[in-house]
C-alpha cells in the first residue's frame, strides 16, 4: 500500500511507525487497463492458478479478485480489476469505483495495454488517472507473440510511463522478467526508507520474533478482547462497535520462554456492507496478515454462528497453506440447550477442517484462552516438522500395503518412494509412473494416512506427485547382425509350419 493511504488508515487507528509495519507485509500489485487487454490472463499467471474467468469477450471481470503471487521468487499480492472503458452506465462507474479502491491499495499498478490494437484514447484516460491518483505504474504491452516488439509499442511511449515491458500473457513469455522488473522497482523504492527491507521480504519479517500468531475473523467476534486477555493488559483498543481495528497491528510478547508476535486484524465483512473508506482496505490487510504469520487463530463467534463469510475467510487461510487453530468466542454466554445445537452446527459446517484444534472459549471472562497457546505452539511444530525420506517411503509403502492403487488400464500406478519438499505447510512428494492417473480418493486417503502416522495437527499437508521418465521411451532396439540371422531363421522355420 503506498505510504499515504497506510498514513490515513494508521492514524484513524492511532498507530505509530506505520512505514515499519508496511515493510512486514507483502506488496500488493494491481493490475488495471481497458477491456479485454489480457488482465485476467496475467493474473492467473501470476498465482499459478484459475482462479479469474477468462473468455474472448470484453467486460468479463467486474469486482476485484485477490491472489498470493507464485512468479519471482518473493512474497506479492495481486489484484485483478475489470475493464474501464470510460463509458457512462451504472455498470462501468461500479467497476472503475472498484479500480480505484484497487489502485490505492497497490504499492505498485501494472497498466497493460494491448500490442495488437494499439494506443487508444482510453489508455490515455487510465494513465491521466493513474497521475492523478499519484499511482507507482509500471506500464506492460501484452500480447506481443509474433510481433517486431520495438515497432509494436513505440506508440506507447506517448503515455509518459516510462520503459515498456513486453509480454505474452497467454503463453507466459516474459512474465518471470516482469516481475522481476517489478522486485526492481520495490527494493527501489523501499530503499527511501533508510535501512528498510523490500516489503514482504525475510528480512522485513525477521524484525517480529518468535511465532507470528494472526488472529482473523468477522467485525465484533472478540479479536481483539481475545488478544488484550492473551497479552493480560489492554493493549488494542477494543469495543463493541464493529469495525474498531482499522489496520494490522503486530504485538511481540513472551509467555513461557517462547516468543510471539500477535497479528491483530480488521474484521472482514461481505463487500455489499463495506461503506467506509478505510475500511474497504480491510481485505487486502487481512490477507497480508495471514501470509505474514505462521499460525492463524480463526476467531467465530458462537452466539453468531457459522456465516459464508467465515468460510470465505478459512479458504483464505488454507489457500495460504497456513497452520490454523479454531477459537469458538462468547461460548458461556450461552444456554445448554443452545450450546449442544452450536456444537452440531460447527462438526457439519468445519468437517473439512478435522486437523485443526477447536477450542470453546471466552475472550471477556477468559475460559480456555490459556489453551490457545498450547494449540499454536502444537500446530506450529508440525507445520515446520523435519520429516527424513526413509520415514516417509516406509508409511508410503505400509499405505501402499493396506490399500494398493487403482489399475490404469492394464497396468497398476506404482508409488516408489516419498521425501520432503517444504514446510508451513509440510509438503511430500511422491515419486512414481502415471502418478497424475491417481484418483481424488486415493490422494485423500494418502493425505490422511501421512497425516495420522506422523502426527500432524493443525496444519494442511500437501501432497505432490512426480512421474518418471521411461528411458527407453522413443528408442528403437537396433538388432546386431548375428539377431537379424537368428530372427530370419525363425521366420522361415513359423513359414514352413
């Protein structure tokens, strides 16, 4: 986020050193241009994922879609945004609002354009606003493939945005070059800040010690008590007017010799209800949080119940591979009868999440808070487990043991061996033939016969799988002469019978 609109959210929250706490988050890039110029396109890309519907067809993305970044090397957000194009609809005017908000919550704007069709009065009118916004832009040429590149955007140095990066989003040419253009221009501009980290990076994370613990969840399901009772002094503001906490505020303390840094965050409400200005901030800050931290306390509240937008949010944590404790709030306010239906409703709706601590607790009159600790430090040790290739090919042959894997066609998927391959989340990969033919189940059941045998508690476990190459694979056997001879004989020896 630039540093006046985190100055404008960190003193309506009453915050110090707001530039410190912007360098332990990771950047936010957004993406903005006219319809239909590849902005979808470059956003799968860049997360390496589905996520933003692509089509032929201009007007496609209308709201602002959010995603972590997995091209570069280093941390980012990025954010798509629909197309202006400069109409006077209701529809437009909604989308370029959309823009807007995701233009001041970038630290750096890529405004693509389209090689193929050239400069455009509406290019023009995106860069204007882009200045007038007083926006970081980096300007990006897509859909270069099969053009004399230098002749194909001469036309866009007219925009006054400086040197022009080529792309072919669809194929993915020049997109690692990109973002390292863009790495460039973040360790610039964070080297304003004297002796400050890039955004995002190991080193800006490093100044908040011990375990990062962020606590996430709904505007006025407790937070924020939570984390005063957690610290045993009022160290947050904390009312019961929703959407107090304005920004994310790191908290390190020390309890039982371990170190923690608490994340405390804003409440994340449904897009339709968000009104205020700051507030609308409230997603992006959110999100940063949960990539920031190692473990996530999701915070729900029991006199509430189970709401979408929880869901939405646990997504976001399991989307970040993040080790996740559930704290039930406002739990003895509660009456028998109530709590027992409460009890049910969470076991229906959180099933998926059967590897995450649940504990029942009471920010205000402290019940089972002192636990939530035990279950951070639990969830924390298994995401950063040291798991040896010998441990893991033997549970993978005991799997492979009491449940062999499916036939593919004639032939049955063999699984070889297993190592590790990284943590926060622990990832395995397992090696062997015709791998991707292996069934959701069986995937299922491997994940969870891992999880059971190594201990793993609250945190996700991925699984990769690797198949490999046949060798021979393409070769013909070139017989010597003395086989030709002999496959000779046989033949006229099958002829005469």
């Amino acid at each position: 986020m630039r540093a006046s609109a985190m100055t404008e959210i960190a003193s309506g929250a009453g915050l110090s050193d707001p530039a410190l706490r912007t360098l332990a988050m990771i950047p936010v890039i957004a993406l903005v241009g006219r319809p239909n110029v590849g902005k979808s396109t470059l956003f799968n890309q860049l997360t390496r994922s589905r996520d933003a519907l692509v089509a032929d067809l201009p007007g496609l993305t209308r709201d602002r879609q959010y995603g972590i970044g997995r091209v570069g090397g280093f941390p980012y957000m990025v954010v798509d945004t629909g197309g202006l194009s400069g109409d006077d609809d209701a529809m437009d005017a909604a989308m370029a609002q959309q823009t807007r908000q995701a233009v001041g919550e970038a630290d750096l704007v890529l405004l693509l354009v389209d090689a193929r069709a050239g400069l455009t009065a509406q290019d023009e009118a995106i860069a204007r606003d882009l200045r007038a916004q007083g926006a970081r832009a980096l300007l990006v040429a897509n859909k270069t493939d099969g053009l004399d590149i230098d002749s194909a955007t001469a036309e866009f140095h007219a925009l006054g945005l400086g040197a022009i990066v080529p792309i072919a989003a669809a194929h993915g040419r020049g997109v690692a070059g990109l973002m390292q253009r863009v790495r460039d221009t973040l360790v610039a501009d964070a080297g304003e800040v004297a002796g400050a980290a890039v955004p995002g990076s190991d080193e800006a994370l490093d100044r908040w010690p011990g375990i990062r613990v962020a606590l996430v969840g709904r505007p006025n399901v407790g937070k924020s008590t939570l984390i005063n009772r957690l610290l045993g002094e009022v160290r947050v503001v904390a009312t019961p007017i929703a959407g107090t906490t304005r920004d994310s505020i790191f908290i390190p303390f020390e309890r039982d010799g371990q170190d923690y840094t608490l994340i405390d965050t804003a409440g994340v409400r449904r897009r339709a209800r968000v009104q205020d200005t700051v507030e609308k901030f409230s997603v992006v800050k959110t999100l940063q949080a949960i990539e920031a931290a190692h473990v996530v306390i999701m915070v729900l509240d029991a006199q509430a119940g189970i709401a979408d937008q929880d869901a939405h949010l646990l997504g976001m944590v399991l989307d970040a591979g993040r080790a996740l404790v559930l704290a039930v709030n406002k739990w003895d306010g509660l009456e028998p009868d109530l709590r027992e239906r409460v009890r049910v409703d969470l076991e229906r709706k959180l099933g998926f999440l059967r590897f995450a601590r649940m504990r029942l607790v009471s920010a205000l009159h402290g019940t089972n808070v002192g636990h939530l600790l035990e279950d951070v430090r639990e969830a924390y040790a298994s995401a950063f487990a040291e798991l040896s290739t010998p441990r893991l090919s033997r549970l993978l042959e005991s799997a492979v043991a009491e449940h062999a894997p499916p036939l593919v066609g004639h032939h049955r998927i063999k699984l070889r061996y297993a190592h590790q391959g990284g943590q926060n989340p622990p990832v395995i990969v397992i090696h062997g033939n015709q791998t991707e033919s292996l069934p959701g189940s069986y995937r299922r059941f491997l994940e969870n016969f891992f999880r059971t045998h190594l201990g793993l508690v609250g945190t996700p476990l991925r699984l990769e799988f690797r198949s490999g190459k046949n060798p021979f694979a393409g070769r013909r056997n070139v017989l010597t002469e003395r086989q030709q001879r002999k496959r000779k004989r046989l033949l006229r020896h099958v002829k005469r019978r």
